[in-house]
C-alpha cells in the first residue's frame, strides 16, 4: 500500500493555475476523498502564471522533466494541442505514469492509440475535463448510466457558439456583433475557427459517442455545420414559431449504425435543453433505462475545468493509495470489446426542417415552392409569408416541414433556388423534437 | 481473478422487475461494461410479478435464503422498509455479500450502523438509487465533484410531490383534486403521506447532505414542511410576481454549521431549476470549483431506479471480476473523516420571504401590517393588495420581503395575525434566489 500520491502538473494556462488554486485550498478534502495523501509535487511550465502561487513546488521548464520523474505518479496535461501533448503523455506513458487530461482534440484524434498504448502499460487515462468542462458527463455515460443501451445523446457542447447564439437571439444582434464581444469577453480564442464551425463540439461528440454506443473513437465522422450559417433573423422567426436554435452535437443509433452530426438545430422551445442560455454547456442522453437525464453546468472556465480534472486525479489516487489498478475502461469496456460501426451519411438522415428563403410577393410563387416540396415527398407543416417591408417586392418566406432525409431536401431546395422568383440562398436548418428518439 | 460475479435480488416489486428486464436486455452489455460475466443467479420473493420473467432463476420464497446463499456475490435489496430489510442487509453482509440497494428510509435512518458493518466486513454498500432514481447524482457528489467543497445544493427529490405543484400551478387545480389524480395514476401511494409531508425528501436530502459536507447521517435534523400549506393561489401570486413554487430539499454550508430544510420554495422562474415541471427530479450543486450544476432526470419509477441499481452493480462488479476491493467509501470518506457539524436552527436561517393573509380592504391596515414587519427589522420587496372580490370587503395580501431570519418573521406573522382587520392564518413561503450562497 502506497499510501500517497504524487501529482505532476504540464502546463501552467489558466486550468492549471486553477487546478493549482484547488490543491491550496482542498488539500485536506483531496486526501480523505483519495483515501490517503495527494500531493502536488511537479509542475512543468515554460513560465510562472500570477494566477497562482508555485512557490512550493518543483518547477521544471522542460515538461519532459516531469514524465520522466521517478516520483510522479500521475501527469496531469494541460498543454493543450496535439502534437507536443501527445509526444509527452507517451512519454509519460512509458515511464509508467497514470494520465489525467482536459485534451479534447487529442483523445478525440489520437485516443485510440494513447489509449492502447495506456492498456499495454498498466496505466490508466483519465479525460473528464475534456468534455463540457465541470460537468461530470464522462463518469455520468461511462458509470452512472452503465446499465443502460444509450439511443440518443445531444449537447450544446461549446460555450461559445452558445452565448454567441443566445445573445444574437435576446438582442437580434448580428453574429459578427456578438463573436467580436465574446472575444473582448474573453470567451472566445483570438482565432475562433474552432468554436464557430464546429470543429471543437466535433471533438467532444466523438468522445461521447465512443462512450455511449462503444464504437472507437472517429474523430472524421460527424457532419459538421457551425453557427454562421444562423442570422438573427432566423431566430427570430424560429422563436415567433415556438421554437429556440441551439449548436447541437447528436449522436443517435439508427438500427446498427450510428447518426453523428454537429449543426445549429430548432429546438421546441418547452424542452429543458432549449433553454440553456449563455456560456453554460448541457448535455442530454436517452437510454431505455433511464429515460432521458439532461446535465447542465459551466462548459469552460478554469476553475469548472480544473473540477473535472480534479475528480479525475481523486479517483485514479483512490486505487492507488491502496495498491490497486484502475478498472473503469477509458471507454467504458475494453478496447477488444469496442465495435466499430458504420455511419448514417448526412444524406439519409431524416429530421424535420426548417426552410427560409426570399421571393417574389406576387401569385403563383408559393405554389411553385410547395410543389417543388412535394416532388421529393416533402410534407410541409406550416408556411409563412411575411409581409413585406415598404418599398420591397421580396418577402422572406419560412416553411417548416414534416420528416425529410438529407437528401431530397438538398434536391428540392436547388429546385426551389432555381425559380426566376426566389433570390439568393437558401437557409435550411434541421428541426429536432427528441421525442422517443 | 474471479471472472464473473453473481448477483441476487430480494424483493419482486416494480424496481426489481425493471432490474430482471435490464438483465434479460443487456446482458451483453453488462458483462463488457463489468470487465466480466455478471450473471443474475437468485432471486428472493414472496410471489412471482407478471412484470418480467424469473423462469430463468433460481427464486426463493425466503429472501433470507438469498443472503445465505454462498453462490451470491452481491445482494440487491429491493423489498423497501427499514426492518425486514434491515435484518436481510445485515444478514447478507455477515455472510460476505457486496450490498446493492434503493431502500432511501433505511439509508438515512440506519446508514450510519450499515457503513460501519459493511466496512468491518470488508464488503461494499452501494445506494445510487436511493436518491432522485436515474439521475446519477450520489455518484456525480461522491465522484464528479471529489475536487469541490460544496457550498450548498438544493433538489426537486420528490416527483409525486412535484407532479401536484406543477398541475396545481397549470390549471389553477386544488390540492386535494390532484392527489387523487396521482394516486389515479399511480405517482402518489395509497397512503401518500411521506411524499407529501416532506418525509420521503427529507429521507433524500440527509443522504445527499451527508456526502456533500462530509458529515454523518442525521436523519432527524431536517426542518420539513409539506406541499399542503401551498394552495393554488399561491402558485398564482407567486408566478405574478416571477416567481415557481418547487418543494426543495435545501442544504447549506454556513460557516461551520450546516442549514438543513425541505419546504416548499419560490424561486425565481429564470433560475433553470424552477422550470423543472411535473414528475421530474432535478438537483443543483454549488461547489467552489464547478460553480453550479443542475442534473435533471426520472425520480422515480421501475426502469430508472433499475438503471441508477444497475450502475452500482456494474461498479461493483468492475473491482470483484478482477479481485479488487471496492475503493470508494458510501459517503465519499472513511467513516474516521465524517465530522458531525451543528445545524443552524430554522429560526437563525435567513431568506427572503413570501406572505399571503386576508385583510380588511379600509385605509390604516397596510400602515398596521408594514409597521409590525419593520419592528422586526424586516424590510418589504413588494406589497400588493389585491382586488377585492365583488360583495366582499377583505382582501389578499401579498408580501414579498428582503432576507430576515425565522424567528423575525414568526414573530411579526403572529402580530399581524392579531390586528383585528386581518382574518385566517398567515402562508409564509421561503424565498430562495440561489446567488453565491
């Protein structure tokens, strides 16, 4: 029996510093709950951080310095990226060290092999905090909901796109208006590529749909659309239509293939989900158990993060202060018992949908358009002209449609794109109600 | 290693039928998600349940003959009580057995002694299920937030409860009318008593208490007040005002002393929490770390509790298949860490405050009642007189307060219950914002 656990920490941003801050202020709290004692005796950083105070600890320049150190038993990695963190949790790996990261893009684009390369060793990986920050989700899928067959999980899995799409929504403000106020904010990167078209709530779906249906990690599968194709137009006339727009990542089962997609979709505005505003993250799953559980809780933030990453230590230390290895798969059951399993292309997945377009406010119009609809099976729910504005002939025009695949909704909306009456773009949005998905 | 561990089941009832299904189901996935073969082996039960099939499994009419049994692994009681079960849970850890169990009342009344044999024994006893069915909320407490030092929590812990608020709010509905719906439609038990006295919450709240403060299990501490003293006119000022009206189990850290209480609750309509409707369980934690999370789920009913005892099996089963001790103690520390802590007396325990009363509708008699709250310290939010009726001359009073302690605002009801213009008993509702408590 070991007794005690020693924690190295790579990196030194802002989840560190508050991963720093929690072993000051519950030390004593972090070794009852570990079930002996947890000490923070490595930390390797390029630079200090003023958000917190190193003074007490090793401090290396060289991150290497701490995989390598024969007194670190578990190396923490919040360098973030995925080239560097990945040589250095090998590293860390080889030397035996147990692993604890907030990495997102790295388990999401090289889990598969870290984590064989983890088995191999005897060592555990552990990710908690890579996933819609302090809420406990990976523990929630992989344990909590460990009796159940998952059907269906959707998350508004990136702060960002959210507080972007809440307040374009509150104040009819435009995305450009709202992305630059997030960056001043501070919730937003500098370069918010990643936020905006998906990529990062791509990541973190592909972990939650590796843990849900037991299917590797693959990070090129879902289809992905970010929130730049929403105007607050659109969600305004969403709301007029009882409906609220929210950047969703959704993973469902089809039969023995799975359904993963990142895009801005309607909501109906009486589910819990769509009323998560703001920075916070949520997530829902379905299971034939459970029913359908809904997680809400800060995405981001250092000290939210530094939380998961936190219970993530703690539980690791509690097999090891008493000599045992971790059992809880990083995918919940073993790498030989995960199947991979084939994708729903984009064009077969049906949803409902909403259709917004300008045309021409004079007879015959709205005919063309439904029929158009209609030569691709497409039932329409409800259709509405708005009025003109003084001085236009073109009105915008949104139609809500009953269930349609990918496919022949691409079909009908060039068809409807190619009438001499319509003008420009069409939106298209998926509509999803979770009813008995 | 043992490779494969053996679950028995006492009881028949809903849940155990739900559990029986979930075997039958997924047992695939079970034994992957349990690194082993996890088999279903004897069932205790007085008589069969047409709700699942037992043709499979050795059933005892005994249910002792299922602790006794030396093929058992884990016993998974599910016969409800605090006495028969008591005797079998203590009968079945003498004999070795790993405890699985949904029993609430047994938990907050006797957990204390049954930790303590459960560790004397070297077995687990796990309790998932025990609180807000499907929602995973022990585990995320004991497990997600092990970096937290909680602040407080508050929980919509009772869905019969909430089911007759959330209909006597929709349509303005009677008490009495929408508990025999309940009863009807089998959310509320014949004898409904515990769900509507706070009983059964109380129960949930002192568990959930005991693993966010690290204190013992001290199940007469709670204040509680029922959902009866809650008319519909109530829920119909209180939303006037902004204002839900949710039975809340509250638990607060107050300095070195613990606010412990179940009582219904206005809360303002945009915290998430309050829009939380019909059988539905939700509960928010404050940490210093994660800052809040709210978990939103089924409280109640066969296949959810049956989810929330099938995680703890899988738990379980995950160290036994490897021949590994279980390593997280049932309230998140060792027993020797739990510290006992004073509660704060209801009266000490301030908020803000709803009042209605019935009053004469002539000059003077706000001037009475305003002055006999500010001789008390405390200051009014809001006062609205309503309306008389027509041929009526007394009138509902409605106040909204600033924070004041309990006794403050006992004390000023029973000098404003004196005043000779107002008529009946006073309703005092706390008021409870949730703002860096």
């Amino acid at each position: 029996m070991k007794g005690s656990v020693n924690i190295g920490i790579c990196g030194l941003g802002t989840v560190a510093s508050g991963l720093v801050n929690i072993f000051a202020d519950n030390a004593g709290l972090l070794g009852q709950r570990s079930g002996g004692e947890l000490r923070l005796t490595h930390i390797g950083a390029r630079r200090d951080n003023p958000l917190c105070d190193v003074s007490g600890y090793k401090v290396s320049r060289d991150i290497f310095d701490v995989a390598r150190d024969p007194a670190v038993d578990v190396l923490v990695e919040l360098i973030g990226g995925t080239t560097v963190a990945k040589d250095l949790i090998e590293t860390a790996i080889n030397h035996g060290k147990h692993i604890v990261t907030a990495n997102k893009a790295l388990i999401a684009e090289h889990g598969n092999a870290l984590f064989a390369l983890a088995e191999s060793k005897g060592v555990a990986l552990r990710f908690e905090a890579a996933v819609a920050g302090g809420i406990p989700i990976i523990k929630a899928l992989r344990e909590g909901l460990a009796a159940n067959r998952v059907s269906a999980l959707a998350g508004i899995i990136n702060g960002t796109g959210n507080f972007i799409l809440t307040e374009m929504a509150a104040a009819g403000r435009s995305f450009d208006d709202v992305l630059a106020e997030a960056q001043a904010l501070g919730y937003a990167e500098a370069d918010p590529t990643f936020d905006i078209d998906g990529t990062d709530a791509a990541h973190k779906l592909v972990i939650l749909a590796s843990i849900a249906f037991g299917i590797p990690l693959a990070i090129d599968a879902p289809f992905k659309e970010g929130i730049n194709v929403v105007t607050a137009k659109d969600l305004e006339y969403a709301a007029d239509l009882g409906y609220r727009i929210k950047h969703l990542g959704i993973a469902r089962a089809v039969g023995e293939r799975i359904d993963l997609r990142v895009h801005p979709t309607l909501i109906p505005q009486d589910k819990l989900i769509a009323t998560v505003d703001g920075v916070l993250n949520a997530i829902m799953v379905q299971g034939d158990a459970v029913g359908e559980l809904l997680l809400i809780g800060p995405g981001a933030g250092a000290a939210p993060t530094a939380s998961a990453v936190g219970a993530d230590i703690v539980d690791l230390a509690r097999e090891l202060t008493v000599g045992q290895r971790c059992t809880v798969p990083p995918l919940g059951v073993a790498a030989a018992d995960l199947v991979r399993r084939d994708l729903v292309p984009k064009e077969e997945v049906e949803s409902a949908w909403y259709v917004r377009l300008m045309a021409d406010d004079k007879p015959g119009v709205m005919a063309d358009i439904t029929r158009l609809l209609g030569a691709e099976g497409i039932s329409i729910e409800s259709l509405i002209q708005k009025s003109p504005r003084a001085a236009e002939s073109r009105v915008p025009v949104i139609i809500l449609t009953d269930r349609a695949r990918g496919d022949a909704i691409e079909r009908a909306a060039a068809n409807i794109s190619a009438l001499p009456a319509v003008h420009g773009d069409l939106t298209k949005l998926r509509v999803e109600n979770f009813q008995g998905s």
